[in-house]
C-alpha cells in the first residue's frame, strides 16, 4: 500500500434475534465476514455491527457508526422469514412498520417513517451487477422494490436519509431463514451449512 493511501472502511452489520425469530443467521454471517482473508479485501478496512433489533437500537447507534468509522460502503443484511432466496433491496419505503413489536417490545406510531417526505428513497448500488455476482454462489438471487415494514426497512430508510454522513456505496440485503437439512450420512469433510450465503456474501461485497 502506497504512503498516504487510505484504505476504503465497510461497515458491514446484521441483527440479533427478535420476535418469531430466536436466532439470527445475519448475526453470524456479519462475523464470518469479518474474518475472512481474500486479496481483493486486503485493502479494505472492515467494519461489524450487530444491531439489537430495536428502532432505539438504530436511531441510538448507527449515527455513531458513521460518525466513528466514516464508511465508504456500508452493507446490510437482515433476516426474511418468509422470502426463500436473497433480496437485494433497492430501496427504502416510508412507510409504517406492520403491527409487529421489535425486540424491545416497542412499536413506532406515526403513520409515516419520515411525515412530509419522499415515499421511497433509493440505495445507491450497482444492483444489477450485486445479483449477477451473488447468483454465481448458487440459488436463488432476486431484486427487490420492498424492504418491508420492521426494523430493516426502518434502518435503510435513516440511511438513505443521510445527508452530510452518507457513504458512497450502501445496499441493504435480506437473506432466508436456514433450511433445515435431512440428515445425512457422516462425511470426511462436510460442507458447512452456510457457505452458499457466506460466498454470495463475499461477492457482492467485493463487487461493491
């Protein structure tokens, strides 16, 4: 690294459990992240964050991040009970979160995220590009105009309203919920149950 480059910062963050939700496959892919060595990384300073999945959580912490680690990108997973494939989120709506507690027992009243502004605000990604590189871990990889009405659209949507704070590049990502495998006969080395979201994972962080 030459004198006087810095290094691009990711902020990369996931969250903990939450109602319905005991345990959190971000909470470990943010982690395993963390720890990889690849060359296209080794110049990048990489950040975690495990958010509780709390909007007081959000509003309290992820001003800090940015102000403490001033990302370039930030790249967000959370956890889609319901979706079987990988989202990548285009962008955030202003909308009213569903009728679902977070993990603080807490439920936001306004009608609006933000009253009196934009009903959608976008990322700013190369998503197209994200889906081809993440579809080449295998399965299913979609893009998606609909963050949902929790905790992640809740975070994307502060982000994307960043002014002064913004990173260059910021993308959300909702991954499944972990199939649950039959059993299998004992192997010498078993494939680990994640490594087809951790390399998507990886992908799409080195694309961006």
């Amino acid at each position: 690294m030459q004198a006087g480059h810095r290094r691009l910062t990711v902020l990369i963050t996931g969250f903990g459990p939450f109602p319905g939700a005991p345990s959190n496959p971000t909470e470990v892919l943010v982690a395993r992240l963390l720890r990889r060595r690849r060359p296209a990384f080794a110049e990048l300073r990489l950040v975690g964050h495990v958010f509780r999945t709390a909007y007081a959580a959000v509003d309290a912490q992820m001003p800090s991040l940015l102000a403490r680690h001033r990302p370039d990108v930030v790249l967000m997973f959370g956890l889609a009970r319901r979706t079987r494939f990988i989202r990548i989120e285009t962008c955030a709506r202003n909308v009213r979160p569903r009728l679902l507690v977070d993990a603080g027992g807490s439920l936001p009243a306004q009608q609006r995220l933000q009253v009196g502004d934009c009903s959608f605000r976008r990322g700013r990604a190369p998503f197209a590009a994200l889906r081809v590189a993440a579809r080449t871990a295998g399965g299913d990889v979609r893009l998606s105009h609909d963050a949902g009405r929790y905790v992640c659209n809740y975070l994307y949507w502060k982000l994307a309203s960043q002014r002064r704070a913004a990173p260059r590049l910021f993308v959300f990502v909702h991954v499944p919920w972990p199939r649950q495998r039959r059993p299998l006969r004992r192997r010498r080395n078993p494939r680990p149950h994640a490594d087809p979201l951790l390399r998507a994972a990886e992908l799409m962080l080195q694309t961006l």
